[in-house]
C-alpha cells in the first residue's frame, strides 16, 4: 500500500535519510500526537512543507500520547493517525516515537530545519540544540485560529 510506504520504520528512516542528503534534500522536521486531524493541522503541516523539499513528521506512539495527554488520549490510535498523515499529499514520511520527547529521534534525522508552533520560543524547542549546531534553521509557525484537539473533545463531551 503506497501510504504505508510513508511510514517508516527506524532502520528504513535511516536509508531514506541517506538518500535524501545524497539527493541534497532540505529535511523539515516537526513532530506530535495529531489526534484528531483538523484544518489546523493542515495549515501547519503545508506551511512547513513549504520550508523545504522533505516534510518528516515524528509522531507520538500511543503510550507516548497518554503520557503527555491523559489515559483517555489518544482517540486514534497510532496505525491510524500515521495512516492520516500518510495521505497527505505534502507530507513525505512519518517516523513512530515513544519517548515523551523527539531529542533522540532528531539527533538520528539532523534535520536541515525543525519547525513547531510559534507558542513555543524556538530557544525552548526539543533539539534545537541539535539542528543550530549542524548550521540548520529553527522555525516556528502561527496556528490558525480556532482549531485544537482538546477543544474539539470537550466540546463534543460537554
């Protein structure tokens, strides 16, 4: 199935990864749990696809989610939010995690620019550290107003 072709695994991520810098391809790198797919997530995603050739999405594993979330989280579970992304057309790969955070899984990718939500201060953006040692960019993208996943299930649970 061409989606799952998309969804890699770490000893493919770092063949792919090798291929990429050999075809000299900007990685943009971002990461998180999507639940709940939204035109926030959308936005967001395109917008840092825009920054670069290759849009690799680090997505959280289901118990990496609940840590971070709550038990009742997430509503989907892993196969089928990396499916969802997988669709997209502007997103390239998706790589499982299950640490509460990407720094190691950044490390391995070394990404050429690592984007997040511009409500976090780039200086305080997990691997940061990494990417602006090898000479990559920090960015941070604005959410469109009025979409979150936590909104979307309070509202339909009152």
């Amino acid at each position: 199935m061409i989606l799952e072709q998309k969804i890699l695994s770490s000893k493919n991520l770092k063949s792919q990864l090798a291929l990429w810098q050999f075809q000299d391809k900007k990685v943009v790198f971002t990461n998180g749990c999507f639940d709940i797919i939204h035109a926030g997530h959308i936005d967001y995603l395109s917008k840092a696809k825009d920054l670069g050739d290759i849009l690799l999405i680090g997505l959280n594993t289901d118990d990496s989610v609940r840590r971070l979330k709550g038990e009742n989280r997430p509503v989907n579970d892993e196969n089928a939010r990396a499916i969802i992304l997988a669709a997209m057309q502007f997103v390239d790969a998706i790589v499982l995690f299950d640490e509460d955070t990407p720094y190691d899984l950044i490390k391995l990718v070394q990404p050429d620019i690592l984007v997040k939500g511009s409500d976090y201060k780039p200086e305080d953006i997990v691997g940061a550290d990494i990417v602006l040692a090898k000479g990559g960019e920090i960015k941070t993208i604005d959410f469109l107003e009025g979409y979150s996943t936590s909104r979307i299930i309070e509202r339909i649970i009152g």
